[in-house]
C-alpha cells in the first residue's frame, strides 16, 4: 500500500523560509517523476513543483520559480521543498504525489504565511 506523508509546514512571516518533506513508501520511489502540489482554500490543486526520478531535472511554476527548489533523496525515499522569500499568496495545504497523481494524497501539510 503505498503511503505519502508530508511533513515541515507552519506559519512564517512573509519573506521567510520553510523546507517541505514528504516521505513515500510502499512503491520504488526511485521509479517516479515526483510533483508538490498545492492547494488553497477555494481554489483547485496545482503543481507547483516536479524532479524527475533520478533527481536531475527540475521544473516550476510561474508563481514559485526562483523561491522553491524541488529536491529528492531516492535512498530515503523523500522528496523536499525548499521555499524561501514566502508570500502571503503561498498559503495553502502542500501535497506530494507523482506526475500523473497516481495514488492516494496523503494528509498535506498546512503552509500559512502571515505578519
């Protein structure tokens, strides 16, 4: 059965930093494309971020570009999001699955960035 545990969320001011962490298991990890998603009250899911399986190639949406970083350690089976410079549009309830959304969304984990 695979599992998704995202992990590493809070409240933060804007302009400061939080690293996302979400741990898979019951799959090869090391086999998937993997994706953070996002969703914000009202709004649909997103992706805001994907690395490839071996972790070499990555890729951003508009709105993140240059303030996270995607990063994956295929020996922990872990994905993570490095986000720096937050903004209060950044709230949100943060997700890990693979590019194709194929297993079951985990819990999330709560993003809020607020003065």
């Amino acid at each position: 059965q695979v599992q998704l545990v995202e992990s590493g969320g809070g409240l933060v001011q804007p302009g400061g930093s939080l690293r996302l962490s979400c741990a898979a298991s019951g799959i090869i990890f090391s086999s998937y494309h993997m994706g953070w998603y996002r969703q914000a009250p009202g709004e649909q899911r997103e992706l805001v971020a994907a690395v490839i399986s071996s972790g070499g190639t990555t890729t951003y949406s508009g709105s993140v570009k240059g303030r996270f970083t995607i990063s994956r350690d295929n020996a922990k089976n872990t994905v993570y999001l490095q986000m720096n410079s937050l903004k209060p549009e950044d709230t949100a309830v943060y997700y890990c699955n693979d590019l194709n959304r194929r297993w079951s969304w985990g819990q999330g984990t709560q993003v809020t960035v607020s003065s």
